[in-house]
C-alpha cells in the first residue's frame, strides 16, 4: 500500500481509491501505482459530451510547463501541481469488463484515449494499457476512435491501428508545439523530441492511419509568430498529416502554478503580461484569438490542410469565460509597449536557439 495505515475516512470516491493503490514501480522521482477503477469509458462534459472519453493513465511525467490536465490530480486530493508528473497511476485493467463496455457503444460511437493524460506516456512501456485498449477495439466494427499524444512510442502500434482503421475510423492526433528542440525540451522536459514526433507521423500515415498534427497550446511571443507555426505544419504535410490545428494557450490555476515560475526562470520579461491577462480568467479572447485563427487558416491553405474536413479536438478549451491576452497586439486598450511575435531574428527568438 502507498501508505501504512488505512486511508483516512474523510476522502471518499477517486481520492480514496488514489490513497488505497498499490506501488507497482518507483524510480528516482516517478512513483506508479495501480488505480483500481469501475469503469474506464465515461462521458465527455460540456461540449465534449457527445463524445465517450478512455484515460489508460491519471498524471503524466513528460512534464509539460503548460499542461491543463493537472487538475486532475487534485480530484485525488492531491493539490501539489508537479505530483502529476511524479505519482502516475495506471487503472488496473480488466479486459472483460473494458470489452463489456465496447459492446454497449452503438455504430458511430466516438471514443477519445488520452483527454487528460497523454496514453504513450513512459508508464505505457512498463504497462501497456492503451496497447490493450486498442486490441480491444480492433474486435469491433463502425466506431469512430480518436488518440491524442505527443510521444512517438505511437508508432509501435501503427500495424494494430491499420487493423483496427479496417473497420472503423481512427485518427491519430500528434501534439508538435514548435520544431525548435531546445525549445520544446524547456516547455516538455520528458517528451520526444520533435524529430522523433513527425517521424512516427511518417510511419504511420505510410500504414493508412489517418494523423493530424496539433500546435496546441500556442504561446503569444513564445511560438506564436507565422514563421514557427509554418514550419510545424509544413513538416506535418511533408510527413504525410492531412490537417493541422492550433489554438492558444489557456491555463488554469493548478497550471498557472508551474507555467507561471517557468516564464520567471527562462522568460522573465513575459512574466508580468502572462500574470495580468491570466489573472481574472484562465482563457482568452478578442483580437489575439481571432489573430491566430486566421493565421493558422492562411498556414492551412499555403500547405493544403483544410481543418474543417476534420473532427474538431477534444483538446480545445470549451468554457466561454474567456479573457483577452495581450490586446496591445491588435484592438482594445493593453499593456504598455509593442507586443509582436517572435521571429527569427529576435532577442528571444536568439536566446531559445541556444539552449
């Protein structure tokens, strides 16, 4: 047991489930535990709640500054931020009852793995639950299954994902924020490079799997300018991608409490935009918003990926509270100075390049 005497009767549901897992494996900083679960196939909220949702994993230890998902832990009653990417809990997996649940779906069904934790996270080597997710489904036949990750280990099961794309529809949805590799080691410590990320693209789109590239979040003055947006997704169409997407940046306050120390380490002259456009709302909108949508649609056209042939992913934030970020980039009244995107021949742009 994670802890010597019995959970504490005050935590109930998932907290008290969290508290009662067994340690399968320890490393030096990561923990993984087994969570025992009564269902692994829920309904998606808000507007997602057309769509039936699968997690393999709770938490994720590629460590993404900018991850909204870590409020997820806190339904465990774990509030520190960074023990998402430290305790990673892998549901303890009951073929017969996932294939029970399979069964209840109907023709057309859409199911999404990895919502709120990324399902080729390192525990998947160990575990192998998407892997065992997914020869589940290559039983089934008329679902629409969508997977969303941004590791590489996605390519191990591109022959089982072919099999599966026999009578189903499947789609791969690759996260690539930036092609620059130091910059994408300081905003996602433990994930594959980008390098590694399009070449799993290349195998799999060679095998028929369908595979969208996701520049989600878009940063403003991080990797936000036309240039850095351009090279993702050209080298999404030259690796075979049929669409490509990007929105920006929303955090929430269990995110703000990694992302915002982070700007203050690596980026210490966007601190005090981020922390007052971020202050009132975890979302964005008005002019930079509408800014980047067009940009990303003009990017589209120049490599034909249209997205509206697309489903929409799940990983855009649906809540209408939004608030506008850095309205001195277009309309409105903002913070004092110019804010323009980074490009290549920036001071920032320099300063990421050599790390």
């Amino acid at each position: 047991m994670l802890f010597n005497d019995d959970p504490p009767q005050e935590l109930v549901g998932i907290a008290r489930l969290a508290a009662s897992s067994d340690l399968l494996e320890a490393k030096r900083k990561v923990e993984y535990l087994e969570l025992q679960t009564r269902r692994f196939i829920g309904r998606g909220s808000g507007r997602m709640r057309s769509i039936y949702t699968a997690n393999p994993y709770r938490g994720c230890e590629f460590g993404c500054k900018y991850c909204y998902a870590r409020y997820a832990h806190e339904f465990m009653e774990l509030r520190d931020p960074e023990l998402f990417e430290r305790k990673i809990y892998a549901k303890q997996f009951r073929p017969i009852a996932f294939r029970a649940e399979l069964r209840r779906l109907k023709s057309g069904d859409t199911v999404w793995i990895g919502t709120a934790t990324d399902p080729y996270q390192p525990a998947e080597r160990r575990f192998n639950l998407t892997r065992r997710m997914l020869e589940a489904f290559a039983e089934e036949r008329g679902l629409d299954l969508g997977l969303t990750t941004k590791s590489d280990l996605v390519a191990r099961d591109t022959e089982l994902m072919a099999r599966i794309a026999r009578k189903n529809r499947i789609r791969v949805h690759l996260t690539i924020t930036t092609l620059d590799e130091g910059l994408a080691r300081l905003l996602e410590p433990l994930a594959p490079r980008p390098s590694l990320r399009l070449a799993a693209v290349a195998k799999l789109t060679e095998a028929g799997v369908a595979v969208s590239v996701l520049a989600h979040p878009v940063m403003p003055l991080i990797n936000d300018s036309e240039a850095s947006l351009d090279r993702v997704c050209e080298a999404a169409a030259q690796n075979g991608a049929t669409s490509f997407s990007a929105a920006p940046l929303f955090l929430k306050p269990c995110a703000q409490k990694v992302f915002l120390p982070f700007l203050e380490e690596h980026f210490p002259h966007l601190l005090r935009r981020y922390r007052e456009r971020f202050e009132k709302s975890a979302y964005l909108k008005g002019h930079y918003p509408e800014m980047i949508a067009e940009r990303v649609d003009k990017i589209r056209a120049r490599h034909k990926m249209d997205r509206r042939r697309e489903p929409e992913s799940p990983l855009q934030p649906f809540e209408d509270d939004q608030l506008e970020l850095f309205p001195s980039l277009g309309k409105g009244p903002g913070v004092s100075g110019p804010a323009k995107p980074m490009d290549k021949d920036s001071t920032l742009h320099r300063k990421v390049s050599r790390l």
